[in-house]
C-alpha cells in the first residue's frame, strides 16, 4: 500500500479513538506490535499525565507498549487502564517476576470549559469562573507527587489571559511566571497589582485596540514584566511566523523565570 503521510504508515503501529460527541471529548490510542523507547515532553495550559515518569533515561524500564491521550479529568487518565488490561489479555507487558505489566504512559489536557459551556458567549467571558478552574487545576498539580516538585507557569490567550493573571494573583508565590497572548489583562484589571508571577504580554501590532489595553494593564502591574510587539501580528496571530515568534518568545520567557524559582524552591528546601 501507497504511503498517504500519516502515522499508521509506520510499520509495527496502530491507532485506535473513540469519542463522544455529546461531551466534547474522546481518547486517542497508540499501540506499538513490540515495546518502543519513548521520551516525553510536557507542555501547554494545565496536562495531567501517568507513567511518563517511566520515561526518564534513569527507571528501569526500556520501552512502552502503548501511549493514550484523552480529554481531561482524571477519567481521562483513567482511559490508560483499558488500554493496559487488553495489552495484559495479549500477554504483553513488562516482567516484574512471574507478572507482566504493560507500560501505557497518558497525558490529558484539561478544558477550562467543557464544549457545551464553550457555546455559550457569556462563560468565555467569566473571568472569576475560568480563574477559579485554573487555580483547581493548579492545586491539582501541586498535589500530584510527579508534578509537585516542579514550578509553575500560566499561557493564556484573549480571556484566558485574564483567567491566568487573577489565578496567579490568587496563587501568591505559586507561579511563577505568566504570558499572555493577544489577551485581554484589562479584564482582570482590579487583580493585576496582586500578581507576582513574572509577567509578559505579547500583541501584534496589527491589534490596535488590545494593544491599547495592554499597555494600560501593563502599568497597573508591580511584578517584573514586559510588554512586546509582534511586528506583523494581529490578534489571532495567523500571518506566518507569529505564532513561531510567540513560541520563541514565551520558552525564553519560561525558561528565565521558571527556572529562577525552581532554584528559590530548591535553596528554600535545602
């Protein structure tokens, strides 16, 4: 059969997913004939992951038998167990005496709004509502062993950008950095001198009207922060090579400052 440029085209790799239209949500299933090295790279607004810490070059495991991605929640991590009671009916797994147990590491993304709520103009608009899911998410993670340990950083854009800034204004020292998009920080305007967490603020110089309100916003705040124009942007950044200047842009932002308060962390620790 023709290669067609998609991932089945890999020999040794099938793709199952199921989804339910009514929640907005589904599970996406990777299964491997054999195990496979894998390595992970967690990104994005509030994942939740099991068994990726499997993945560090240091356990003793050396391949996965499948990978599951779903929508969030922790049914959504829960997807993984059907995947891995198959695979042990298949007899695959990894040997653990007389046992096997197949390695299935999943990852979710969580929503700030299910899709129903997405429909509904007047919830994208709900600062207080997204902030208040944002800090749950965030309390979430800081309790889960494999993430509590690392810092935390916010990426919003439009509203979600104001979700970000009244979560971190309500999170203290918690976050330590936050990077809007063409967001609109006016909107969390009473929060912005609470926040601590370093702050950019990314808008396109094609977006008058936000940039306008981001550079009021940006006085309003006493963290560290910077406000940058991308050259050629407008506010969904969909003329070529914004979202890359925004990628670049924000992985420096996160790196100086989420990296500074996982040493504070540390040295507080130590």
């Amino acid at each position: 059969m023709a290669a067609r440029n998609l991932i089945t085209d890999i020999p040794g790799l099938r793709v199952g997913h199921a989804g339910d239209a009514k929640l907005g949500s589904g599970t996406t299933v990777v299964v491997f004939d054999t195990p496979v090295a894998a390595s992970v790279d967690v990104r994005g607004g509030g994942p939740g992951t099991r068994e990726t810490a499997l993945l560090d070059p240091a356990q003793t495991v050396e391949g996965i038998d499948a990978i599951v991605l779903s929508g969030g929640s922790a049914f959504g991590l829960d997807a993984a167990s059907g995947t891995q009671a198959w695979l042990r009916e298949q007899g695959r797994g990894f040997k653990v005496r007389e046992a096997k147990v197949p390695i299935v590491p999943a990852a979710i993304l969580f929503d700030l709004l299910a899709a129903q709520e997405g429909r509904r103009r007047e919830l994208v608009f709900d600062i207080p509502l997204l902030a208040q899911r944002l800090e749950h998410v965030t309390r979430w993670a800081l309790e889960d062993p494999a993430t509590a340990e690392l810092p935390v950083g916010y990426f919003g854009a439009s509203t979600g950008a104001a979700a970000a800034l009244r979560a971190a204004a309500a999170a203290g020292d918690v976050v330590g950095a936050v990077v809007s998009r063409g967001g609109r920080p006016d909107l969390a305007a009473d929060r912005l001198p609470y926040v601590n967490a370093a702050t950019l603020l990314l808008v396109g110089d094609r977006d008058p009207e936000v940039l306008a309100l981001n550079r009021s916003a940006a006085e309003m705040l006493h963290c560290p922060h910077r406000l940058t124009v991308v050259k050629g942007a407008s506010h969904l950044f969909e003329e070529p090579g914004t979202l890359e200047t925004v990628a670049r842009l924000a992985a420096d932002w996160f790196n100086t400052y989420l990296t500074a308060a996982a040493q504070q962390l540390a040295a507080t620790e130590g």
